[in-house]
C-alpha cells in the first residue's frame, strides 16, 4: 500500500493484504483486504491514527520513512482488536516520544488484547479534542460499530471523519489503480453483513451521528476511503432500515438428492409465482463451505424469509445446515420468516436440534416440511401448499415492512 497524500496535513499510508482469502479465519475477503493507518500533521503535533497488525509493520514502517515521518508526537487507537492496534508496541518503540491515546473503553481493552497497562493511556472522553496546533482531532465514540471500543475521530477544519470499522470493506485495489466503485459496493456490503448486522441497531444512530458531522472525506480502517460520502451513509441507512425485500434466500444441503429435489421444486413453484429466490448450494464440492455460508449471511441483509433445505443426519440436522444456523443466529439478519424443509431416512428430530441453533432469531417460524426418503406425488403436492403459504406470508407484509 502506497503512501497517499489525502489533504496538505493528512495521510494515508497502512498496509495492504490483497492475498488474505479469510478474514478471522471465517469471512471470505476475495478482494483481500487493507490495515488502514492515517499521519494528521499539525502546526506543533504529528498524530498517527491505527496501528495495523502485527505483520504488516513493515509496510507501515516503510511508509511512513518513505513519507518523511520521523517523529510522532501522538498514536491513536481506535480500537483494540489485533489487526487494527497489532503494531501498537513496536510502534511504541521506533517512536518512544510517542503517547499513546485512546478512549476509557480503549484503554480497558488494551491492556486485555495486548498487555499494555491501561494506565499508560493517555485517555480522551468523548467529544474531546486533541489539539494538534491548528487541527484538532475530536473523540467520538461508536460503541459496538462491532466492538465496544470502537472510536471515531473528527477532523472538523478539514470535514475529514476516521471512522474505524464503520464504513469499512475487504478490498485492497492494486496499488497502480483507483478504487473500482462497483467492487467497493459489494465488499461493502458483505462487510456489513459480517461486522455491523449483528449490532445494526447501534449501528443505525452511529449513521445518523454520522450524517450530522457532515463529512466530505471518510476514511474507515479497512477498504478504500469515501471521497463522496452520501454514496456509503446512503447504502447504510437502506441496511438500517429494518426493511426487507419479498424474496426467499435458500440454503441447500442435501446427500442422496431428496432434499435438493424438495428445494429445485419448492424454488421453481415460488418463482412462478412471482417470489424471486436464491439458492446457495453449501454442498459444493468445489467451494469452501465458508464462502458458500458468507453469501448466505450477505444475501439476508435485505431479504424477507430464508428456506433452509437440508437432510437429516443421526435424527438432527446435517451438519453444514448446523454450522450456518450457528452463523445467522451470531449475525443476527432481519428476516421476517424463517423455514426447514428436508428428507429424514427412518426418523428426525432435525426440527427440535435446527431451531435450537438459533435462539436469536426473531422470525415467524414457518411449518416445517418432512419427507421421509424420496419425495413422491403427495409431496410434491405438499410443497405446492408450501409456496402458496411463503407467498401469502411474504404478501401479508406491510408497506412499512418492505422495501
């Protein structure tokens, strides 16, 4: 990542790791991902925003003497988490001047991420401002914009907001070219669905904060920066809403066919009448089940009702439709219905054990459907019932409901 001047006194000059292929070993980052860190220069102090993680201090150490950067009077932490603060003690090192400042919540969490006593944090409250001679950094935090800890900092003279995971997305564009806007709006996307859902509420008035700063420039700690802001408050506030499109995501696993056969039929029945679906298949034997799982978790941002098709396996359910309840329930969507269809060989208590896996999931529980082996004539009459019942669900939805 190369050091990118963003105004005569800002910075931008972190790491790039365009070969990552999961982020925290879970979320699928096809475009890799960046450990943003940012120098703001003021007439008598030199703030450094983020360190990134640990292996990527080469890169940050690199950009920064590549930028004439050699002495720092302040190292910011926005928030705590590894790949954002990893670098924080050999930073503390090559620049011993330097004090280290963070919000109360910061300073907890550092000293239990990465054993530095909270007590050597310089700490700053909220809506106080670091006065860097001429420019001043204000404290705003966005507790659980995914952690707790998470703070922004507000650049007033310069209508510059540091963001830190909000707004975020894994994508490191290659270093000879400019953003492409239609990849940065779909990382977008699958980074909130990854990080923001689960506290989309909270997220919610941390936008409206957002949109009161007024910002012109919005550099968040992963992914490309925000030279038009409006593009990114605008997709977040439709993610916010709290409103759903009437369509069925489904997720399909299935062993001998039967399943897959329920759910080839049960799509084709809803699409003809009109109710779009998408099918993720998590038995692909060429895929990762963590991509197949991640598109899943992305296409529920908006969507109103997800289908799972799976197969029972020792009378619960396969263990691949297990491990991606385990993820909806963590990621929190806000579908209005939720369903189980499969085939069970001798015996299933592969309702009982799915549901379960969920107890975070608000949603209207549709009637299972279970068929024992092959699905015969009657079945597929059942399924034909089946969509006529999603459809009535989807339709009764109100207008304030949908988008």
């Amino acid at each position: 990542m190369n050091v990118h001047k963003i105004s005569e006194n800002v910075l931008s000059l972190g790491a790039s790791d365009p070969h990552l292929q999961y982020f925290d070993k879970l979320m699928p980052t096809p475009y890799g991902t960046t450990y943003n860190s940012f120098i703001v220069r003021g007439e008598e102090k030199v703030a450094l925003l983020d360190p990134v993680q640990t292996d990527s201090i080469h890169q940050l150490l690199s950009n920064l003497a590549a930028a004439g950067v050699d002495h720092i009077d302040y190292i910011l932490s926005l928030h705590t988490e590894q790949d954002h603060s990893g670098s924080t003690e050999l930073l503390l090192q090559r620049f011993p001047e330097a004090k280290l400042v963070g919000s109360p919540k910061v300073a907890e969490f550092i000293e239990i991420h990465l054993n530095i006593p909270a007590g050597e944090v310089q700490l700053i409250e909220e809506g106080e401002a670091l006065d860097l001679g001429g420019l001043s950094l204000i404290s705003v935090p966005i507790p659980f914009a995914h952690w707790p800890d998470n703070t922004m900092y507000w650049l007033e003279e310069e209508k510059i907001l540091f963001s830190s995971d909000l707004y975020g997305s894994h994508y490191a564009p290659p270093p000879h070219k400019a953003a492409d806007p239609d990849i940065q709006l779909e990382a977008t996307r699958s980074y909130f669905a990854e990080i923001m859902m689960p506290t989309s509420k909270q997220v919610a008035r941390h936008v409206a904060k957002t949109r009161e700063l007024n910002p012109e420039i919005i550099c968040p700690a992963h992914g490309p920066m925000w030279l038009d802001p409006d593009t990114v408050l605008s997709l977040y506030e439709y993610f916010v809403a709290e409103k759903v499109e009437r369509r069925v995501v489904m997720p399909v696993v299935s062993m001998h066919d039967s399943s897959r056969t329920m759910a080839y039929y049960l799509a084709k029945r809803l699409e003809e009448l009109e109710i779009p679906v998408n099918i993720h298949h998590l038995d692909d034997p060429n895929r990762d089940l963590r991509v197949s799982m991640g598109e899943v978790i992305e296409d529920t941002v908006d969507a109103s009702c997800l289908i799972m098709a799976a197969p029972t396996v020792l009378v619960g359910p396969h263990p691949s439709a297990g491990a991606l309840a385990l993820l909806i329930n963590a990621f929190k969507p806000g579908l209005k219905q939720i369903g189980l269809i499969g085939s069970f060989g001798w015996g299933s208590q592969i309702e009982k054990r799915f549901y379960s896996l969920l107890p975070q999931i608000k949603a209207e529980k549709l009637d299972t459907l279970l068929v024992k082996g092959l699905p015969k004539e009657e079945d597929y009459k059942l399924l034909d019932d089946y969509a006529e019942m999603v459809k009535e669900k989807l339709m009764s939805l109100s207008d304030e409901e949908v988008y």
